[in-house]
C-alpha cells in the first residue's frame, strides 16, 4: 500500500546529478502525490539526469552555487514547498573530516535554517526535511562518528527551528540500477559488484529505486501526517528519527515504486 494524502506535494531537492538524487528526480516526477519539483544545482543539469531534454511540467531547476548563503531571491522560488530531500551527501571514503564535515554537516544545516523561514503551503504544517548521509562506512568507525554528529545537529534542529520536521536517512551499499556519469569510483564498484554480492550481503545493500522510494515516502507520509500513524514500520524508528538500511527498504516496501531487490 503505497502512501496517502489528499493534497499532492511540492518538493524541494539537491544532489539531483548524484546517485541517489538523480534516481529521487526521476522518480518524484512522475509520482501522483508530487505536483513540482524544484532541484537547487551549482549547474544546469546533465542530459542523463534532465527530463525530457530539460523540460517537464513538474519540474524547475534554480542554479545555486553557495550552499551556505540563501538570499531572499532564491527562497522565492521554493515558497510554499513541503518538504526537502537533501541528496547532497558524499562518501566518507577519501574525504579529509573538516571536508566532509562540511558537504554533509554545514550544508544541510545552512539549508534547514534558511527554509525554516518558508511557509509550505498547507498553512500551520511543518516542512518536512530529509537529510541523506552516511554513505561509505568505514572499519575504523570514522564514518559512524561523523553521522552521528550530523544526526544529532538534525535532531537538535526541531528545538531551535520548531517549524522543522526533520529525518535522516543512513542507507548502507547503495547499487545503482541507472548510469551516471560522474559517480565515484566507489559508486561505479558497488554498481558492478551488486548483482555478484547481492544475495551474500543483502542487509548491507541498497538499490537506488528502494533507496529513492523509501525517502519519498517519507516525505509524502510526513507531509499529510501519517508517517507515524499509518506506516507498519513506526516503531522501528529512532528518537532522532534516522532510518538505517533496513528500514528505508520497508519504507520503500510501502512506497509508488517498489521493488524486490
């Protein structure tokens, strides 16, 4: 059963040429309960990721260089949105930690502060924000500290930006199923080994249909206000409200597009 709301939602998206937020654009568009799409880009997007050449009905690119500034020109443009999936994040593999910290602490805290100043347009609703992030886990544990620290400044945003709702989301081996381009080296292995490894670490893994999907239905559900209600896996949830691998494939269990990876 897939969510349910009597008014479809504007969603606001970053990461959009990414693995993940590029499979979050393709299939937000064509979901019945989205009616627009506004991606925030450094750059207008590449020929795999832009729709139909560049132009859909549900869809609007606002290039944006500064993730740590939102002047008032740019807010007007995603005014009345619902909810935010920030697919910004990047591996911890690789990365010195002041550098990820960065992308993956400032940027979204930056964002979250500045559309908590935005009214979505069902009134006294909450805009739901939804935080990609620790992606690359690493043995040394590294990895695991840095998204706690960026799941607790999310958590802690609600006290200080009550008009918040916010969520995060830990997905583990994410597998690709689309091309792109530009992936890391890391992404590009996890696409080729997916199908081999699959079977043997499948708790581990993720597909990127089941990890969009998942997200999505978040951000529907919490939207209409049912993601606690009507959601058979609620309890699963944590006090800071992070999903791990596990729990974004129920989600996507329940979501438009479900699969049987």
């Amino acid at each position: 059963m897939s969510s349910t709301t009597s008014t479809p939602i504007k969603l606001i998206l970053t990461g959009a040429t990414g693995t993940a937020g590029s499979e979050v654009l393709r299939q937000a568009l064509v979901h019945p309960k989205i009616e627009r799409v506004t991606v925030l880009s450094r750059r207008p997007l590449p020929p795999h990721v832009a729709p139909t050449g560049g132009s859909h009905p549900k869809h609007n690119v606002v290039i944006h260089e500064n993730y740590e500034s939102y002047p008032p020109e740019l807010l007007k443009h995603v005014e009345g949105h619902d909810a935010v999936v920030w697919a910004q994040g990047i591996s911890a593999v690789g990365f010195k930690e002041d550098a990820y910290m960065v992308i993956t602490h400032d940027y979204p805290v930056a964002a979250a502060k500045a559309f908590a100043t935005l009214k979505p347009a069902g009134g006294d609703k909450k805009l739901v924000f939804a935080c990609l992030s620790g992606r690359g886990t690493r043995r040394d544990g590294k990895s695991s500290q840095l998204f706690a620290r960026m799941k607790l400044a999310l958590a802690n945003l609600p006290l200080t930006l009550p008009s918040l709702e916010t969520y995060s989301f830990r997905p583990g081996g994410i597998v690709n199923t689309q091309p792109v381009p530009q992936a890391g080296m890391l992404q590009k292995a996890m696409s080729l080994l997916g199908p081999v490894v699959g079977p043997l670490m499948k708790k581990s893994m993720i597909s990127t249909p089941d990890l969009a999907n998942g997200m999505i239905e978040a951000v529907v559900r919490a939207s209409a206000g049912t993601l606690r209600t009507e959601w058979p896996g609620k309890g699963d949830l944590g006090d800071e409200n992070a999903f791990s691998n596990e729990e974004i494939k129920k989600l996507a269990q329940y979501g438009q597009f479900a699969t049987k990876y």
